[in-house]
C-alpha cells in the first residue's frame, strides 16, 4: 500500500493536534486537581471559621446572660424592697431587625402573672426598675480604656410615678444605694418623703418679685434640719 505525500501530510497534522489537545487535557487535569486541593482547604477553614464564630456566639451569649442576671436580681431586689410584694423582673433577649434586642417584664412567681412596664401600663414599676438600672449600669459599665465611670447617679423627679403607699419605702431605697454601690445622688423632686430622706437639700422659692430664693437644709445627727 502506497502512501500519497497528502495522506502523509493529514496523519501527521491529525498527530500534532493530538499532542496538542493531550497537553491541554493534561493542563486541565493538572487546574482541575488544584481547584479540587483550593476547595477542600477553602471548606476545611471555612469549617473552622464557622466553629469559631459557634464559639464566639456562645461567649458572647454567655456574657450576656450574666450580665441579664446582674439586672435581674438588683431589679428584683429594688421592686421587692420598694413595694414589699414578692415580684421579679425577667429579662427576655431576642433578635430584632438583626440586632440583640431585651423585653422586659415584672413577673409574680406566685402567680405567673406578667407585667410590661417598659410598655407605658407600669408607671411606678417602670421608675423603680429605671432607677436600680442606672445604679448597676454605672457600676459595670467600662469605657475603652477599661476604666470605670466615677461621679454621682443624676435623676429628674424619680418615682413620679410610685404609689404614695410605697413612696417611704423608695425613699429608703436610695439612700441604701448610696452606700451599697458608692455613688452620691443629686436628684430634683417636688415629693416630700424623697425630699425629706436627703442628708442634705436645696429648697428654691419664687418670689414675688419673679427672683429665685435658695434655702439649704442640712440634716443633724438626730434627724433634725439646720438651714445653711
């Protein structure tokens, strides 16, 4: 059998495109191996990342229901002491919009009945609640620079809202919290049970002339007052 110059010329091009699509089949081989390696590295850390993020959460978690348990039990302890009632504020952390969010509720053990006073229908509850908060933020809260927030608690007319029945009993309240976490009150009232329970006050009188008259009580040793 006779093999013309142009059969020759096919087979040896059909030969060069043959050693051309081996080595790019073999180039393939070699990419596909390495994507191959890159995705299973890439799943093995992304594996760890999300264990580590699992941990981080639970940290996290951790951390804030310490802190929850922190506010409920001084929270409790205040409505307990203020109102003389077996009652316990709860905290309840969900997510909101993507974010931590903390719905707060008074709740009788005894009963199970439960109170929203952040909502608006708890009035004296909500300022009892609203002045233990301030006293424990104070005191666990750290800025950056890890040092804590000195200076005195500030409130504007605290426990409007109480019951004149348990009014004696705030009053009490808050000068054991100066002692119990360290920190001096300076507060503005028009009531005369908190007014009268301050060491030390500031009485301001209109007069009639529309001037401003300043009178400062100080209490002596027997309870008594001395104007200043």
């Amino acid at each position: 059998m006779r093999v013309n110059e142009s059969d020759f010329a096919s087979l040896n091009n059909l030969q060069k495109q043959y050693v051309l699509k081996n080595a790019d089949y073999e180039a393939q081989k070699r990419q596909l191996k390495s994507l191959e390696d890159e995705l299973a590295s890439t799943s093995g850390k992304s594996d760890i990342l999300a264990k580590a993020g699992q941990i981080l959460n639970m940290m996290a978690d951790s951390q804030r229901k310490d802190a929850c348990k922190k506010l409920e039990d001084v929270c409790s302890y205040a409505l307990q002491y203020a109102t003389g009632r077996n009652l316990k504020m709860n905290i309840e952390m969900g997510m909101l919009r993507n974010k931590v969010a903390a719905e707060i509720s008074v709740v009788k053990p005894d009963t199970g009945v439960e109170n929203f006073p952040m909502d608006g229908g708890g009035g004296g509850l909500a300022d009892i609640i609203a002045m233990a908060l301030r006293f424990v933020l104070l005191s666990t809260y750290q800025a950056e620079n890890k040092k804590p927030i000195d200076g005195p608690v500030i409130l504007d007319e605290p426990a409007k809202n109480v019951s004149s029945d348990y009014i004696e009993n705030v009053s009490n309240f808050l000068l054991n919290a100066t002692e119990d976490f360290g920190r001096q009150i300076i507060l503005s009232t028009h009531n005369e049970f908190i007014a009268d329970a301050a060491p030390k006050r500031y009485r301001f009188y209109l007069g009639e002339d529309d001037s401003t008259e300043v009178l400062c009580e100080i209490k002596d040793e027997g309870g008594g007052q001395d104007e200043a």
